[in-house]
C-alpha cells in the first residue's frame, strides 16, 4: 500500500490515507480519508470508514492489529489503493493527459466523462456503416475511415498519444492536425479541408452537449482553394472516338470514358448503372434516371446518340439497355486511360472524373445548355457547384475574344 512517505515525480499519482482528527463521528471514530497528489494538485476523498485515533498508526496508513476491525479495513483500504493505481494507470495509458479531478470522477462512478476523440470517431464510423445504402454513400465512409487513420496516427507520432479527452481538442490541436495532412501525409490543400470538414461534423456533437465549451472550428479557416478543373475539347473527344486497333480491355475502358463524357457519370455510378436505370419515354428516347453514389442525389440524363450507340456495343440484343461489362476498378482504369490518352495523341492526363469535367462544360455548358439543367443532370446538391464549371466555361469566352478585342 502506498504510504505518504514514498516520494513521487509529478507525473506519478501518490495515494497515503489520513485519519481526519479534527472530525468525530457520532459513533466516537474519526473517518478515514485517501489523499491522492498528482501534478502538484492534492485532493482528498472519504473512505467511507472510519476508525478510534489511538487505533491508527500515523505515517503508515494502516490500523493496528489490537482492533476488532483492523483485518476488514486494511483489507478495504489495500483494495482502494489497487483501484486508485489501476484507474490512473488506464487514464495515462489512454488519455495520457488529464486532471487529479478527472481521475476522481471516475473512481466515483461518474459516466466517463471526459470522453475521448477517438470515442467520437469511433460512434460516428459506426453509424455510417449503418447507413450506407441507405443515405449515405460508401465513398463518404471510407472519408470518415481516412480522417480516424490519421487522427489516430497524427496522436501517437505528433503527440506520443493514444488518445485525447475530447474536451481538450482546440485550434491549436486543430492546425497542428492540418498540417500533419499537408506536410506527413502528402495531402492538397483542398483534401486536408475536406479531411477537416469530417472532423468538424463529428465534433458537432461534444460542441452542442457542452463537453467542449468553446467550437475550436470557430477560430480556424477552412476555405477551399480553386481548382484549375481540365476536361476535354471537342477535338479531343473526336480523338478518342477515331482511335483503333486497341485490345478489346483498352477499348472498353475507351468507351467507359467516353460514356461518362457523353453523360456526366462518376466512376461509381457507371459501375453501378443497370438497365434499371434506363427509362425510355414515350416518345422513344431514353434517358438516365439514378440516386447518386455519393449524393444520394437523382440524376436525370437525357441519353445523347454516342452514349445509346456505346451501350448497344456492348449488348447481345438490339436494346441498349441489355449492355453488359466488366468494370475494372478505378486504379486500373485510370493508369489504362493514361496509355489510351497517349495513343490518341491527347496532350493531358486522362482519368475518370476529367469525362466528368468534360460533360459539365464541353457537352452541356459550352453548347448553351441552361446552368440549373446541368445541376440536375450532374446530381449536384446545390447549384454552387455546377457554377464552378461555369466560371470555366466564361473565362474561355473570354479568353477567345482577346483576338476580337485586338481587331477592333
């Protein structure tokens, strides 16, 4: 048991029990009380038992053999030395940092609180699995799953920690974990924002239950930084089109870009297309009605001719709708893209999302298709995003009548 003579570094708990002399109780005893110290901090808490003065053996922590209970309450205050040392042990093992009056709590019973980062992060993971397909795509959650890898990684090599009492999350706990993104991890501006964006959402809940009294996120700026989005010119996509004497994989990756050019899909929603999908309307034309992977959000695509005519490829009966395709997964996909860009003579790196970028201004926006037309089409939420490709499309309006301004 521990004693009050032992000497202890502040970081170490010091556990001795006193007798309260200065306090009788109605039965004649006087209670005895554990001191716990612990970075510099000293508290002390009732026993719940008590005891004789001249049965004590100052300096020891102990009552003496002579009396009738000596046996029960040394037996009771060894136990509570042992639970004192094992909860603070876990509390230094997990939480490495923490207060002499949070150790306390928990020995009294009280639920868990501080709660830690990680607990937050776990809670939430745990609810997305629980709602991928339902409302919440699988890409959202592998997000989620990236921010705890780095979460947790960003404590043990930046902070030597396991873990963090939520409550102690700040700004300067936040920027250090931006630029563990930036710098350790490699990642753009733009994906480190979004990686912070999912910190922010699970750390809504500790901010409204007042576990963090002040929202760390109030202080730190977020702002996304503008992308130069490429995609292709009608020229390109003619290229591409014209290509031969490719192996049959390379022209179907070929023609899965091209669909997606031709329709605005994402990668993952040109796995998932199935003849579901393909609503023909009275008039005979087809177009594509499909709850976003991502989104969540219904797209309807009118189906152009050269995506008809791609999908026909690919069907053993005269409906287009039959088509069938092995997709391969999105790596391999891309780094074939790479190869078929080269042949075609493109001057620019294919991958998937581009034949995104490409619909939203090549196909639609630069023809003179409405802005609120290609949000739908392109499954947007709000109409802020298609206006990214807008301002694309304006500033190439722009830059083709430099020429004109010089004429005149």
């Amino acid at each position: 048991m521990a004693n009050s003579n032992r000497r202890h570094s502040l970081d170490e708990i010091s556990i001795s029990f006193l007798l309260r002399n200065g306090y009788r109780l109605k039965n004649g005893e006087h209670p005895i009380v554990v001191k716990l110290v612990y970075l510099g901090e000293r508290k002390e808490i009732n026993t719940g038992l008590s005891i004789s003065s001249n049965h004590w053996i100052s300096g020891s922590g102990m009552v003496d053999s002579t009396s009738k209970n000596a046996s029960f309450i040394n037996k009771e205050l060894a136990k509570l030395s042992i639970k004192v040392e094992e909860q603070f042990n876990s509390m230094k093992r997990i939480l490495v940092d923490f207060t002499l009056d949070e150790l306390i709590d928990r020995l009294k019973g009280k639920a868990e609180p501080p709660q830690t980062l990680m607990d937050y992060v776990n809670l939430m993971i745990k609810d997305f699995e629980s709602r991928v397909g339902v409302d919440l795509s699988i890409t959202t959650l592998y997000k989620y799953k990236r921010t705890a890898r780095y979460l947790l990684e960003y404590l043990q090599v930046k902070r030597s920690q396991k873990n963090l009492p939520v409550s102690r999350v700040n700004k300067d706990f936040l920027e250090g974990f931006f630029k563990f993104l930036r710098k350790e991890k490699a990642n753009s501006h733009n994906s480190s924002s979004a990686l912070m964006n999912c910190l922010k959402t699970i750390l809504e809940e500790p901010v409204k239950l007042g576990v963090i009294r002040h929202n760390p996120f109030r202080d730190l700026s977020l702002t996304r930084k503008p992308v130069n989005r490429e995609y292709l010119t009608t020229d390109e996509i003619k290229l591409l089109q014209k290509l031969e004497n490719l192996s049959p994989a390379m022209e179907r990756n070929r023609d899965i870009f091209l669909l997606a050019c031709f329709t605005g899909l994402a990668y993952s929603d040109i796995k998932d297309l199935k003849r579901i999908h393909i609503i023909v309307d009275p008039n005979g034309e087809m177009h594509i009605e499909k709850y976003r992977t991502k989104s969540t959000v219904l797209s309807y695509i009118p189906l152009i001719k050269a995506a008809e005519n791609i999908l026909l490829k690919y069907s053993p009966t005269e409906d287009c709708r039959d088509f069938q395709w092995l997709i391969p997964c999105n790596q391999k996909l891309n780094l074939s893209l790479k190869t078929i860009g080269k042949l075609a003579g493109i001057d620019r790196k294919l991958f998937m999302h581009l034949a995104r970028h490409t619909f939203a201004t090549t196909v639609t926006l630069s023809q003179g298709v409405p802005i609120e037309s290609v949000s739908k089409m392109l499954g947007h939420t709000t109409l802020k995003h298609t206006q990214l490709y807008a301002k694309i499309v304006n500033s190439k309006v722009d830059k083709d009548m430099e020429k004109v301004r010089n004429i005149f």
